[in-house]
C-alpha cells in the first residue's frame, strides 16, 4: 500500500513538472501496461562531412533498432514519408505531414573525420507543431554505436520523461571456452567482451551501481571466493574468501555494501559485506538454506530465497535482518527473486507442471503474473534499469541462452548466440548519466 | 531365535580369525616362536602388518587429479564411495549411511588423510540455490562421518552445486548420478 501511494505521488508530481517544463501533452504513459507506441518518422541523417558511405545507414539501423526495441516507438516506413522537400526541413512543414499517421519526426545530421563522429538530432511534434529539443554528440569513430544510444535514449527522454536504456549491457555466464566464465554484452546484442579469463568456474555475476564494477564467484581456490573485476582498469581483486560459499552478490543501491550467500553452521545464509570486504554482517539465523539475495531500489529490504518452510520459497526482510515475510505460497520451488528499479515487483522464477517458468510478484505478496508459458526452462529474471524490460536465460531452443522480454512478458527475443551454454544474466545499471 | 543366531555367527568369526591368525604365523614366522605367540594374542607385530597390507591396498585405489581452473592437485580413492541423495534433498538414505559407515572405516585406519566432502546436485533449480543445497548435502555428510568418529579436523567440505556433474545428460538417470556427496584426498 505505502510502496503504491509512493507510486501514485511520483505520478502527480511527474504532471506537474512535466507542466512546468512546457509539455502540452503525454506522449506515452510509461506506467501503463498497455502502452501505444507512438508513430514516430525517422528521416535519413544527413552527412555533414564526407563519412564513409555506409555510415549514414549503420546509424539509422542502430537507432531505429533501439527505438523500435523500447516498445514506445512504431517506426514508420520511409516509402510513406511526404514526397515534399521541406517535410525533413527545420522547421518540418507540419502542413505536408498532417494526413501521415506519424506523431513525432527525427531529422539530423552527422560527420565522420578522422577518428571523430560528431551527430545531431532535432525532434519535432507533428500533431502540435512544436520543437521538442535536440542535441549534439561527438566522440570517437570507435564509440559509434554507444553514442547513436545516447542519442536513443535522449530521444525517448524527450518522450516519456525518462531516459532510455539503450547503452546498458548484460552480463551473464557462457560456456563457450568450455567451462563457465563472465561476458557483458550491449542490450541490443552487439559487443560481446569476455570477462574473467582464468578456465575456472565462474558465477553469478552482479555490477556494482555505478557500473564499474561487477562482483562475481569463482573456484580458482578451490573455494567458491567473491571478486571484484575492475571493468576500467580491467583489473581483478579476490575480496571475500570465507571457508564455504562465498555467493550470489548483490551490490546495494548505494553500491557501499554487498549482500552475499555465505556458509554459517553447514548451511548457507545471507550476510552483509563492506564493499572492501570487510564487516560480515549475518542476517538470517536457521537451520535452513538462505540464498539469491536481492535489494529493494531503497535499500532497506532484501528479498532472498530460504527453505525454512520445507521448499524454496521467496520471502523479504530489512536490511537488518528483521520482519522476515513469506512472499511466495503457491507451487513447490520458487527461487531467483530479482526486485524491479522501480521497485513495485520482484520477478523470479517457479517451477510448475515440471518446468521453470518467470514470474513477478509485488513486494507485499500480492498479484502474481507469470510472463513465459514456452517450452523449456525460464530462469535467473533480471530488471532492466527503468523496470521495463526482463533479461532471463531459458533452454526453449536447447541450450539455454539469455532472452529479454517486456516487464509484461510481452516481445520476448533472442539477446545472445554464443556457442556454449549461457545462464545468470544480470542486467548493468544506466550508464549515461 | 535372534540371539542364537547371533552366538552361532559369533563363533563363525571367532573360528576365522583363529584359523586367519595360526596360517599368517605359521606362513610367516616359522621359526622364531617367541614371535609366533605375541602374535597369536593379536600383539603388535601382527597390527603393523595388517596395517601395512591395508596402506598398500589404499595406495593401490589411489589416483591423482586436477580439475581444470582449479588450483592444487587431489588424490581420488576408488575405496572412498560416493553417496546420492532425493531431488532437492539432502537427508541420508539408508544407502548412503552403509557407505558412509565403509568409508569412515577406511578413514580412522588411515587418520593422517584429510578429505574433502563435495556437495553437488542435479542441473534443475536454480544455480544458487544449489550451491546452498550442496553445501548442505555436504555438512550433513561431513556431520555423519563426524558421528562415526572421523576427527572434525581431517574432514573439509565445498559446494559444488550443479557445475560438475558426471553425467551431463537431461534424463532422470543422469540426475540421480549427478546429486552426489564426493570424497577427494587433499593430503594423507
């Protein structure tokens, strides 16, 4: 109840700052479930410099990918753009574009000299006529397709009010060298970079909250130890080496502490590290095993996974380890909670009729919405930062790969295709701030 | 009845272990007889040798392992037996106490061998969860060995959870194989 009025306060303010700031109307009302994608035209960048001659098509791929992958978006065919000259003109000629189903309009241009690629994009209304804004970009050739996602997720700014998420990544776990080590790859799919490197097994990887950093397990020592691989500086640590597991990290939103799975008495339950690895702090005490720790985007309660009651099941508690809550009561095995950055659902993943399907949940136990009914299992759910998109892995097709789906099951896709068998997909925070 | 039955098998055992004791001191200290009584009586000299006979029938079992990516090489004991466990469980069976029993034999003859107790489970569930559940498949074997009088100390354990499991295939029959207690050597 508290968790919704909070949601309902963020709305009302969101109406007035959007009043404030100009708006005439809501484009696209991210909350709703059932959102129409906004009929948006995409006019051919124009080359401002003399840039190789595929360049201008690469971008429009990059960014009609992006905006057509968010869902808000419905890219409308260049073929039924108005023939006129002046339709991409700045200001468009709202006249010529008035019988077009297109709402909005993205002209723009770009150069490419060497080594460097600036590009600029301008918005347009076409219902009201107005200039939504625009901006400038430039950076290095070799950053190109990080760049045209800033330049996605401005546009979808300019939208919805909220950034988009077109330049985080993914980090999960393959196979593909023939034991298990830690991969991100962009969310559109492309940039596949390996990780760790050492032939060991290497687990649940979780980025730390300012992107920089992601915290893993690995066996290197013959004990499952936590580290910390240092994504600038490519640069690994050994942090937490308690005799047992050294588990499932989760960073929490502050990113000054990391909730964990460690052995206490013969059975695992969960604890607080420092970031630097210090000050375990136990949070659960039971005769059970606790694992899968997840933070609410607040930081003061974490949902994880304990068979006190005699089967996995999902439950919260502070972050001190009180007011333990049962959230999950049907089906025999519910496990990998995963709390939504916008806090109001945990997803995660159940077993039912002999298969793992994803689920979410709202935090007070209520209004349960299963997502996959495919064949195959469905596991390890992870939110994207803006709480509109679940990466998971599956093995509907065989071996099990990372799919992303919308929050509403919705659109569920491929994101990867390496050779081995991938799992524990954890989705980066924004990276563009 | 039982009773009866249990003094007729005692007297079996008792005949063989004379008739075992007269061959080896007949076979092996002929002449010397002073020797030949002490061992009779189950004195030393005779322990030493069974002793003796039984490391060489450790050694025999033993082979030497590495697992890829993981630092340090092990002994593995074919005298050593895994145990299985239920789906999702971690309670000894009937089964798995007789082997355990076997092995805490091998080891309190051998009490310089410190083990490792491998917790791993079948692929279904989740990969966490399963860390928590080998490593409580684990301590329950470890705590078992411990109650047979396996000195605490000699006995280590990990969780493997499903990342190393014998048989890779999806059936039934590969899982109840995978969902395992294993014995490695770290030292002995």
């Amino acid at each position: 109840m508290h968790l919704r009025q909070i949601f309902l306060l963020a709305c009302l303010l969101w109406t007035f700052i959007g009043a404030e700031s100009g708006w005439t109307r809501v484009y696209i009302d991210i909350a709703s479930p059932e959102l129409q994608p906004l009929p948006i035209a995409i006019a051919q960048f124009e080359d401002r410099g003399r840039s190789k001659p595929n360049l201008g098509r690469e971008i429009m791929k990059i960014l009609t990918n992006d905006l057509t992958i968010s869902g808000f978006f419905e890219i409308i065919p260049r073929s039924v753009f108005p023939q006129e000259s002046n339709a991409i003109a700045d200001p468009p000629d709202y006249k010529i574009w008035s019988p077009s189903r297109a709402e909005a309009l993205v002209t723009g241009g770009y150069s490419s000299r060497e080594g460097q690629f600036a590009i600029e994009f301008r918005l347009f209304d076409l219902v009201d006529k107005a200039f939504l804004g625009g901006k400038r970009y430039k950076g290095s050739t070799k950053g190109l397709r990080n760049i045209i996602h800033r330049v996605a997720n401005e546009i979808t700014y300019l939208i919805t009010g909220e950034k988009g998420i077109f330049d985080t990544k993914i980090a999960f776990v393959s196979t593909m060298t023939g034991n298990k080590e830690v991969y991100t790859i962009d969310f559109d799919g492309h940039n596949l970079r390996q990780i760790t490197n050492n032939g060991s097994i290497n687990l649940s990887p979780a980025w730390s909250p300012d992107g920089r950093i992601i915290a893993f397990t690995s066996y290197i020592k013959r004990n499952p130890d936590l580290y910390l691989f240092d994504l600038t500086r490519s640069a690994q640590v050994r942090l937490s080496t308690n005799p047992g597991l050294n588990a499932a990290p989760a960073w929490s939103p502050d990113g000054t502490k990391m909730a964990l799975m460690m052995r206490k008495e013969g059975n695992a339950e969960i604890f607080i590290i420092n970031r630097d690895g210090t000050h375990p702090k136990r949070l659960t005490k039971s005769w059970s095993s606790e694992a899968s720790p997840t933070w609410s985007p607040d930081g003061r309660k974490i949902a994880f996974v304990s068979d006190r009651a005699g089967s996995p099941q999902i439950y919260t508690m502070d972050r001190g380890g009180k007011n333990m809550k049962r959230l999950t009561f049907s089906g025999r095995y519910n496990a990998s909670p995963s709390w939504s950055l916008k806090g109001n659902r945990i997803a995660y993943c159940g077993r039912m009729d002999g298969r793992f399907e994803i689920f979410t949940i709202s935090p007070d136990g209520m209004w349960i919405r299963r997502l996959t009914e495919y064949s195959g299992n469905n596991e390890s759910p992870t939110w994207s930062p803006d709480g509109r998109f679940i990466a998971f892995s599956s093995t509907r097709e065989g071996r099990s790969h990372i799919y992303v789906m919308n929050a509403n099951g919705a659109n569920q896709r491929r994101l990867t295709s390496t050779r081995g068998k991938e799992s524990s997909p954890t989705w980066s925070p924004r990276m563009d701030r | 009845m039982v009773k009866r039955f249990c003094i007729v098998i005692g007297v079996i055992l008792s005949l063989m272990v004379m008739v075992s004791c007269a061959k080896k001191a007949v076979k092996e200290e002929p002449l010397v007889t002073g020797k030949a009584e002490e061992k009779a009586w189950g004195k030393p000299g005779e322990e030493a040798e069974r002793a003796r006979i039984e490391e060489k029938s450790l050694e025999a079992s033993l082979e030497r392992k590495k697992y890829p990516g993981i630092e340090g090489v092990f002994l593995e004991s074919s005298l050593l037996k895994d145990i299985h466990f239920g789906f999702d469980q971690y309670n000894l069976t009937p089964e798995a106490r007789k082997i355990l029993s076997q092995n805490t034999e091998l080891l309190l003859k051998h009490p310089r061998v410190k083990i490792q107790i491998e917790g791993h489970c079948d692929e279904r569930g989740t990969i966490e969860y399963n860390l928590a559940l080998g490593e409580r498949r684990a301590h329950t074997t470890k705590g078992y060995l411990i109650s047979l009088g396996v000195s605490p100390d000699k006995i280590s354990s990990i969780s493997y959870g499903e990342e190393m499991p014998i048989d890779p295939r999806y059936n039934e029959g590969a899982w109840a194989k995978n969902r395992r207690a294993h014995f490695i050597i770290l030292s002995k």
